[in-house]
C-alpha cells in the first residue's frame, strides 16, 4: 500500500533552483514522492511499481524518455502507465519517501492532474494535484 503521497509542482529556475508553483505555465517538472507501507505478505527483492499521471483532459501523460508504456491491471485490462521505478522491499520494512520525477515534453494544462500507483496489476494508493 502506498501512503503519504505528496505531489509538488515545480518551477526549475536559469540557475538550476527548484521553487514549488502552483502555475501551469511556470512548471517544468512534477515531483511525486510517496512511502510503501509495511510489507508483510510480499517476498523481499526488487518490486515494479508503475505511475499513471492523469492529466485533467483524461489523457495519460507519457514520454518515451520515461520509458511509458502499458501494464495488465488484475482485472486483465491494459492500462497505459507514464513511468515505471523498481523499488527495493524488504519484507515486513516499510520504504520511505520514494521519489519520481515527471518531466513533461510540453506545456502543462491546468486543472487536477490524478496520481495512481499500481504494483503487481493492483492499484496501491492515488492522489491528486490542482495548476491555475
């Protein structure tokens, strides 16, 4: 189960500085940071933890430099998803603050962007962030 997730905004200055906007026009990069519960079922190793970012026309960002593409939910559906990470669990340790960054070829809409994190074809949190 993923837990806290934060989503940030933010707007990358000339001078490489970070500052978080709440701006469409003035992000360049979304930070997703998340935490997995405790783990108590799954075997320890490495785990596929795959992002949907949802933008507010519907549509399912993707980026080949991202390595997007699609997944098989539990039910059997392909849905596309816009980044994969491989996340080392320990069983029965929780991971903390786990951090993706999404950088986005073009202009950012505004509106609420979704958030859904999936590991194994199940959906394990979500979690969303709203541009003016």
């Amino acid at each position: 189960h993923a837990s806290n997730i934060r989503m940030e905004p933010i707007h990358v200055k000339r001078n490489g500085k970070e500052k978080e906007t709440s701006r469409a026009r003035k992000v360049n990069v979304l930070r997703i940071t998340f935490d997995i519960d405790e783990n108590r079922i799954a075997e320890s190793g490495n785990k596929q933890v795959y992002m949907r970012i949802v933008a507010p026309d519907g549509s399912v960002l993707s980026n080949s430099a991202n390595a997007s593409g699609s997944m098989t939910s539990i039910g059997g559906s392909q849905l596309l998803f816009s980044v994969m990470k491989d996340i080392p669990l320990v069983q029965g340790h929780p991971v903390k603050d786990i951090s993706i960054d999404w950088h986005q070829d073009g202009n950012y809409l505004k509106g609420t962007y979704n958030i859904e994190i999936y590991n194994e074809g199940y959906k394990v949190g979500s979690g969303a962030v709203s541009l003016r």
